[in-house]
C-alpha cells in the first residue's frame, strides 16, 4: 500500500544524524520512492556523528551497514540543495509531504519566514502553499526567543513540530533505539503503520 509513496527528506546541520539516517532507511523499507536534499552543514554532521564512512555520496552502503538489506525495498534520488530548478521547487511535481530532520534554527526560520533560500526552503515552502503535509524536527537547546518563535509561525503556516526530543517511557536501551522512537514518531505523522518503537498499551 506504500509502495511509491513519493516523500521528500531534507536534512540540515542540526545534531541528530542518527535521526535522518533512520527515518530515510524506514521510509525505504516501506517502498518508498525519496526525494533528499542534504545541505552542507546536514553532510558535515552526518561525517562528524556517524563516522568517516557517512558520506552522501555512499549512502545505500550506510543504510544497508546500519539497517539491512530492507531499505533495497524503496529508492531514493538526491538533489542539490543549490538547485532550485529541481522537481521538488515546483508545486506541480507530485510529491505527497516532507520532512526535514534533522532541522536547524537555521533552515526553521527560513521556512517560517517563506525565504526558499535553498532547495530545502523552497521543497518545504511548496508543501506549505500546497497544503501538504510538512515535519519539521528542530533540534537545539536551549531555544532562543526567535527560535520558539518561528516554530510558531510555521505551525500557524500548516507545518507539524516534531521535536527530537525521544521519550523514556518505552525504556530504550541504545542510541538507536532513541532514533527508532524519533523516526517511529514521523513515520507516524507521514501517516505510516511502523513498528520502530512499541505503542502505549495504557497499562
Ligand atoms: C557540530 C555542529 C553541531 C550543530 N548543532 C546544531 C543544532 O543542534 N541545532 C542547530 O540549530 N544548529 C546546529 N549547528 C549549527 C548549524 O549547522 C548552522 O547554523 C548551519 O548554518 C545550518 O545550516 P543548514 O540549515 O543549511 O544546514 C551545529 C553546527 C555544528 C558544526
């Protein structure tokens, strides 16, 4: 039912790798096709997080390393943040909803503020314009007034806040599982069944 599900991923220079890392290989092993847009600061924290072998350019081999052969389930393509010509900067590219994660204060305020500076603005600015659906995952502590602020502005625009921010109650036991919560958590917003983390049974 997923199957060619068209998402687009964008990730910025946050700290949270893991987090992008995971939610790009769940999406593929849901038959996902992708579209990823990865900004300068978004390559250098993955190198800097996930090690020397994290590069974009070798990408399937990390998500394979890490999460197995199922991500070979979707495909994905990458484009250049700098190319504003690409499929994703035009409202008539058929491109259900994205995310971006993780998202820096940075790229936040230039999407609530409508910039499009860069491939990643300007992908979330068309989902907001077309009324689909859009997830921000801001990482930063502590937040700065104009940084509450511009989440607000872009919640009030339509997109979802989802902050990395893992929870305690399914007692993870490694850093990934803190990344299956998070991950679990968009696939969840993108309208996703995923079994990253366990549900709350209310007990
Ligand atoms: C190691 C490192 C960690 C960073 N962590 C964060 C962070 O958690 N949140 C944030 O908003 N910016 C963080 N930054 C700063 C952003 O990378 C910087 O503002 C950058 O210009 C963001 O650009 P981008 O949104 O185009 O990726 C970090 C930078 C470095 C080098």
């Amino acid at each position: 039912m997923n199957a060619g599900r068209r998402i687009a991923v964008g990730v910025t220079g946050a700290s949270g790798a893991i987090y992008a890392a995971r939610t790009i290989a769940a999406l593929l092993e849901q038959g996902c096709h992708l579209e990823l847009v990865f900004s300068d600061y978004g390559k250098r924290l993955l190198l800097d997080e996930l090690g020397p072998d994290a590069k974009v350019e070798r990408l399937a081999d990390l998500l394979v390393t890490r999460y197995g052969q199922g991500i070979s389930n979707g495909r994905f393509v990458i484009h250049s943040n700098k190319d504003l010509g690409a499929t994703l900067a035009s409202g008539s590219h058929r491109c259900e909803s994205m995310v971006i994660v993780p998202c820096s204060m940075k790229t936040l305020a230039g999407v609530a503020l409508g910039l499009s500076r860069s491939l990643i603005e300007r992908a979330a600015d068309v989902m907001l314009k077309e009324q689909r659906r859009l997830v921000l995952v801001p990482r930063e502590t502590p937040m700065s007034l104009p940084a509450l602020r511009h989440q607000v502005a872009a919640a009030e625009a339509g997109a979802m806040i989802l902050p990395a921010m893992p929870a305690f109650y399914q007692k993870p036991q490694t850093i990934d599982d803190l990344a299956d919560f998070i991950a679990g958590k968009i696939l969840n917003a993108l309208g996703f069944e995923q079994q990253l983390f366990p549900a709350w049974k209310g007990e």
